[in-house]
C-alpha cells in the first residue's frame, strides 16, 4: 500500500490548526445559480439581499482606502479615512497606522442599494498571506484592486491564485488613474497575459494621469464624472451624462465599439446572449441593458470573465460604480450551493475562520455560518475538538467594534466572544446529535456514488492512499467519516530567531503571549530547541516577525529579546540507502519486539514546499492500520530533523520493504522503531542542504538599473528578466533568501528611495558544497 503524505514541519501548537485531509469540504465545491431558492422564502431573501466580499491587491494599490470610500459613500463613516494620516477604520492596530501598511484582516458590514455587504479588507504584504487565505476561505466574492501604473504585481499573482484555489468570482479595479504612468491598456494587458483571465471591459477611462475625471460606462452608454481638481469635493456627487453622435461623435464612436465587442465577448460565454446577438444582426443598441447586466452576472459568477473597473480611490472617483457593480455581478450566498451542506440541511454548520484577543472582550472568534442560524446563549459543538461550548455574548464585527445581536443568520460572518477550545479552522455545529445525522446522511451517500472504497492498486502492484490522522482528539483531526469543513493550508515559516524573556520571572507570561498571538496566527510558529532550551519563533519575513516582537511589548508589556534572523533551511538525501533496525526491550517485565526494513530514495523536483512519499510492499491489512499509522508517525517524527543540522527533511521516497512485530508490542515501540531505523539510514544517504530560493521583482528608473543589477549580482541573484514600463524598469529575479536581509532598507539607500521591491517564496534549491559548508561551521559553532 503506498501512502502520499504532504509532510509538515511539527512545532509547539501547531496542532492549533486544522490541516486538510481527503473527507474535508473546501468552499472549492461551489455551484452558482442565477436563480434563487422558493422554499425559506425569509432567510432566502436576506441572503439574496446580502455580499461576502474581500478586498485583495498588492501592497499600496489602494485597498484599504478604496474600502475607506465604501464607508463613506454608504454612510456608516461621517470621515474620510486616510492611509497616511492614520485615521482609517479598517487599519486599527498601532502597528497599521505607524507603517501604513494592513496587518491583520479587518471585517466589517455596511448598507449599499438596499443590501447588505459584509467586506473583508485584506493585507498586500506578502509576509500576512495567511490572512489573505484565511479571508478568501470563507468569501463569496471578490474585489481584485490593481494599480493602473503597475498593472499585475507580484502580491497581486499571488492573491489572484489564492482566490483560483477557493472557486471565487471576481471583479477588478483599476485604482489611481490619476497617478503619473497609469495606463489602462497597458493594465487590462498584464491581467490577461500575467493572470490569464478574460477582462470585461465595462468602462474606459475619461482621461488618464493628472487629465483622469471620470469613466464611460458602456452598458448604460453614460458618462460618469466628477469634478476635476476639486479638493473640497468628497466625490458623493457626480454626474450621469447619455452620449450619442451629436454631443460628442468621438466618444460616441469609441464607446460604440467598445460596447460591442463586450457583447460578443458575453455572446461567446452566454447562449442567451449569443441569441440576443443573432437577433440583433449587427444591431447591438436593441439589446437591452437590463440582458447585458444579466449577462455579465452570469460569466461573472461562472468565472468566465473579470469585468473591469477603473477610477482614483485617493481622489475620490469611480468608487460608487464599482459599489454597484458588487450589488449587480458578484454572488449572494444563495446564488451558491456547498457540498457538504447536504448532510447538515437546516442545522448550524459554520466555520471559525479568525480569532483574536481584544483587551477588554478577551477570546474573539469569527465564523462564516454556512446554514443554519446561529443563537446567542445557545451551545455549540466543536466537531475537531469534540466539545461543547456556550455562545456568551454574539456579536457582528464593525472593524475594531462590535455590535451585540441576538442571532446570526446563514450566509453572514458573526463573532462570538468567550470560546476557549475553538481554533482556526474548527467545524462548529449546533450539537453532537446533529453531527450524527449528518455522518449517517454522507454515509448514505457514498455507498450511494460507491466511494466506501478509496484504496485502489496502481500499476506498479503498490497500493497507494492519502495519508491521514485517524486519532480524533490529538492534533484537530477527526475521523474519515466525519463530515468537517477544510481547515487552512498554512505556508511553512522561511526565517527564524531566539525569543526570550527580560527575566525568568517573565517566562510564563512571555509563554501566554506567544500562545495567545499563535491562536490568532496560524502561519506563526514557536518551538522549544532541546539542545539549547531555547525558545525559537517562525515566521514568514522579517516585518511578520518584526511586528510580533513589537505586538509583545506593546499589547503584552513584556520587553522580550529577539536574536538574530536566520534563515529556515531544509535538508535533502542525494543517494538511494536500505537499513533494517530491531528494537527488542523488555520494559515494565512486558517483552517489545519489532523490526523494520526500509528503502530511502531522493525524489528531487517535485514542486511540493515539503514533500515525503511513504510506500508499503504489500496491503494495509497485512500490517494492521494500527501498526501502520505507527509507522507513518515514526518516520515523519524522523523527518522533523534532518541528520545534517537538524533542520526538516524533502523531496524524499521512503519504501517500507518489511515489518514483524512480536505479539504484545506497543505502538510507540513500533514508531520508535521505524524512527531510529530512517535516521540510520538518512545518515548514509548524503545529506544535502537546500536553500530557500526568493521571486524578487524590483521597479526602479533607468538611471540607477546599472547599480541595482550589480548588487544583484553581490547577492548571488539570477535575474530572469529585465522589462519596460514607461519610464522605469522591472527587474525579475530569483535570489537565495539568505542574501536578502535588510533588502528593502539597502535597496532604498541604493536608489535615494526611488525604488520599490517586492518578493516572495519561489522554490528550495541545493546549496553548492562550498556555500553548505558555510552555513553548517556558523550554525553548529564549528
């Protein structure tokens, strides 16, 4: 039998999070309708008048001040809030408005054309991608914002497969035309070519750069402008203008074109459309507006196109239209149906998505109510962690307030206040008893689609299955037949440090702290270094763990010392090695025997972060699921620390040729075993480092490329690609993290501040002999 495990690296509370296994739900099962359910008419119609939306972009394209306009316009803010000036709503914490940058994903609802939008305002720094996941996790639909000078930037790619992975429908904007270099084409381009999505095109711009003052709208064949160079003008009024030939015979002509070549691009996606088409004969204008909205509602949500906006959040244009876009195109939560909510029917069944700690409510914990409704003082049965918990006080985010409810319908985001056990990424349910009738409903289910048996032979006479934890109340896991939500898949950490406490007397609430920010970060991980006894904090970047440290002394007073980054490693075999190991002790007067036989091979390029494949000769039965599962553990204990410098171990086979144990041994005998034997044998199989490798992409003017390349060069860079954009150049890279400490800081003083850089994790590539030999004399002290 084979088993295909995506190893992960175990740390302390890692366990907090729900990994994903083959009998979880992802919100990737989607099916969207244009046409709404007749039964529950009064929850129907709430839903149907309801968005659950995300803002998504890369760093400074303008997401949080288009979501400061959105506010304003709707009339929940009175002001409008500014990045720079610090004022925002949505950007609360201290951290967010020092920098100027989103940290966390901030919730909040808001009324707009006689619905409800429930938005999620999501960071652009590569270092919080976990909220980016975690937001889109449980989202409908969304807002992709680009700037019109930059076009597709490396968050943006990022973001935009993220939303790919959870089926979301999208819309994007086209932010700052006003900025010095926006260009709409040349924008609507890199979408196409950089994301391979087919635009929409439902507006062209009245003006570009400092002449921008409003759009074409092409459905309703308007303009829409606002007051040009008026800085006392919040952009709440604007003007709707009909064109035709004899106001402006340019504008006309353009306009016309444009408009029809989005109805054969809906043609092409849309049978109603292309019929519409046909009747028409070259006669777009007799096809009415209220068809194309229709239309574009329909490839929106099947995602077969992106409509496209444009507008300046910054100088307050263009930001309505696209409000009315969302109420119009993008899904409500009964325009989509869910796999699993089959099983559950009318029952509770909603998702915790977010938690975090506020000074005076303590524990707050998000979740996205999938059906059902959600009571305040009822109690609620957390499937992962097979407990029951009361709902003390229910609440409906506003940013950093909250507003107290009595329920929570399905469809919306609620926050409930108090609970101790639930986690990122638990299934919570109305109670024990309804879980049952769900386990029974998907039982029926599969023995209906015969998907009972999900072992089958491979070609090879190996058998091969996804790996999964069986043991329900270790780790989060639950049960195959248990029908749970996905959890999140969190990236593994890149950079490392020492933390510790001022004073011993401190230790513990340092230890309270990191566990209370771990809860609320998945992607922050803390493990204890046995050799040293030290405390190690992970994260994914240096700002990521540069605002941990500051949330430490700020929110917990605790004046904790980081040590120096470093960089996480992983290690790697580069020969094929077979080991036989017996374990025989006699313990407690009860005699343990067992003996394993394994084979070890690298498995190099695979693609996969962190990749372990562990294959069985003959079927699972031969051995016992128990012995197996045994196994499985040992093995992937081993590969927690490699036999070079102790860092996790990749890209490997391990074939397990033969197992015998003698009645009455235990299964920690077992793993232990299966441990000492893969340790052995990595030991032989020449270890190598790989190094993470980094996706840099820096713009800077033409001037100062010469110098930027040069220190490319210095830090072991391969540039990949040098291209134009109007005036600056935009160097792509890959780069060995190792290099890029203070990056940012020495590329600013490089170029005088003119440039910008962005980058994210590319691959692992192995270290050259002379550069492992580096870093294992730094990190072993030799």
């Amino acid at each position: 039998m084979r088993f295909c495990v995506k190893y992960r690296h175990c740390v302390a509370l890692q366990s907090l999070v729900t990994q994903r296994s083959q009998f979880s739900w992802f919100v990737t099962s989607r099916l969207y309708s244009t046409q709404h359910k007749k039964n529950g008419q009064e929850n129907s119609k709430s839903q149907h008048e309801t968005r659950n939306i995300g803002i998504m972009a890369h760093i400074d394209a303008g997401k949080t001040t288009t979501t400061e306009r959105m506010l304003y316009y709707s009339g929940f803010s009175k002001h409008l809030g500014d990045v720079d000036h610090g004022d925002t709503v949505m950007d609360y914490m201290v951290q967010e408005r020092n920098r100027g940058i989103t940290i966390t994903s901030a919730a909040i609802s808001f009324p707009w054309q006689q619905q409800r939008i429930n938005l999620i305002d999501t960071p652009g720094h590569v270092d919080f991608t976990i909220e980016v996941e975690r937001a889109l996790r449980v989202l409908d639909g969304a807002v992709a914002v680009f700037d019109a000078s930059k076009g597709v930037q490396a968050q943006s790619l990022t973001v935009w497969r993220q939303a790919d992975r959870y089926n979301i429908p999208r819309i994007a904007f086209l932010n700052k035309m006003d900025k010095y270099g926006a260009d709409f084409h040349f924008a609507v381009n890199t979408i196409k070519e950089k994301l391979h999505a087919k635009p929409l095109l439902l507006q062209l711009p009245l003006g570009q750069q400092q002449d921008f003052h409003g759009v074409a709208d092409l459905v309703s064949m308007e303009t829409v402008t606002w007051k040009p160079n008026d800085k006392s003008d919040d952009g709440s009024k604007f003007i709707r203008t009909a064109v035709d030939s004899s106001s402006d015979e340019d504008l006309h002509a353009m306009m016309v074109a444009a408009r029809e070549d989005l109805i054969e691009q809906l043609g092409d996606a849309d049978d109603k459309m292309a019929e519409l088409v046909l009747q028409a004969d070259g006669n777009y204008s007799t096809i009415s507006q209220e068809e194309i909205h229709r239309s574009i509602r329909k490839v929106t949500l099947s995602q077969q196109a992106v409509p496209i906006l444009c507008g300046s959040s910054l100088k307050n244009k263009g930001v309505q239209p696209l409000m009315d876009a969302i109420s119009m195109y993008l899904p409500a939560p009964d325009d989509l149906t869910y796999e699993f909510m089959q099983y559950y029917g009318k029952e509770l069944c909603a998702l915790a998505f977010k938690i975090i700690h506020d000074k005076h409510r303590g524990a707050l914990t998000f979740l996205r109510v999938y059906s059902g409704t959600l009571t305040a003082g009822a109690k609620i049965y957390n499937v992962n962690r097979d407990s029951m918990e009361p709902v003390t006080r229910l609440m409906i985010a506003y940013a950093d307030d909250f507003k107290e409810v009595q329920s929570v319908s399905a469809g919306n985001i609620a926050v409930i206040m108090g609970l101790k056990q639930s986690v990122t990424g638990d299934t919570i349910v109305g109670s024990k008893s309804a879980l049952e009738v769900a386990k029974r409903a998907r039982r029926k289910h599969m023995k209906e689609e015969h998907l009972l048996d999900n072992t089958k032979k491979t070609k090879d006479g190996k058998h091969k299955q996804r790996h999964r934890n069986k043991h329900k109340h270790k780790q989060g896991e639950v049960d195959s037949d248990v029908p749970v939500l996905a959890g999140l898949d969190v990236p593994e950490p890149v950079f490392f440090c020492t933390i510790e406490a001022p004073s011993i007397s401190q230790q513990k609430a340092l230890d309270n702290a990191l566990a209370c920010l771990m809860r609320e970060d998945p992607s922050l991980q803390v493990r204890l270094d046995e050799d040293t006894g030290q405390t190690i904090l992970q994260g994914m970047g240096e700002l990521h763990l540069d605002i941990i440290c500051d949330r430490i002394k700020n929110e917990y007073g605790i004046d904790a010392e980081l040590g120096p980054l470093q960089v996480s490693y992983r290690e790697t075999i580069t020969q094929s090695v077979r080991e036989t190991m017996t374990l025989d002790r006699t313990i407690g007067g009860k005699h343990h025997h067992v003996t394993v036989d394994l084979e070890i091979e690298p498995s190099p390029d695979t693609g996969i972060p962190e990749h372990v494949v562990v294959s069985l000769d003959q079927p699972e039965q031969s051995y016992g699921s128990e012995m197996i599962e045994a196994i499985q553990t040992g093995v992937l204990s081993a590969c927690t620390q490699g036999p070079l410098i102790g860092f996790p171990v990749m890209d490997m086979d391990i074939q397990l040729h033969n197992f015998t144990t003698a009645p009455g041994t235990s299964a920690a005998m077992v793993s232990a075993c299966a441990s000492q034997c893969l340790q052995k044998a990595m030991m032989s199989a020449g270890v190598r480092l790989l190094q993470p490798m980094m996706h840099l992409e820096i713009t800077t003017d033409a001037e100062r490329l010469h110098s930027v390349l040069g220190d490319l060069s210095r830090r072991r860079g391969h540039v990949q690609d040098v291209q134009n954009r109007l005036d600056s150049r935009v160097v792509i890279a890959n780069t060995p993290l190792a290099a890029m400490m203070g990056y940012a800081t020495a590329l600013r003083t490089l170029t005088s501040g003119t440039a910008m850089c962005s980058l994210h994790l590319s691959h692992y590539e192995m270290m050259s002999a002379d550069e492992q030999k580096k870093v294992v004399n730094k990190m072993t002290g030799l």
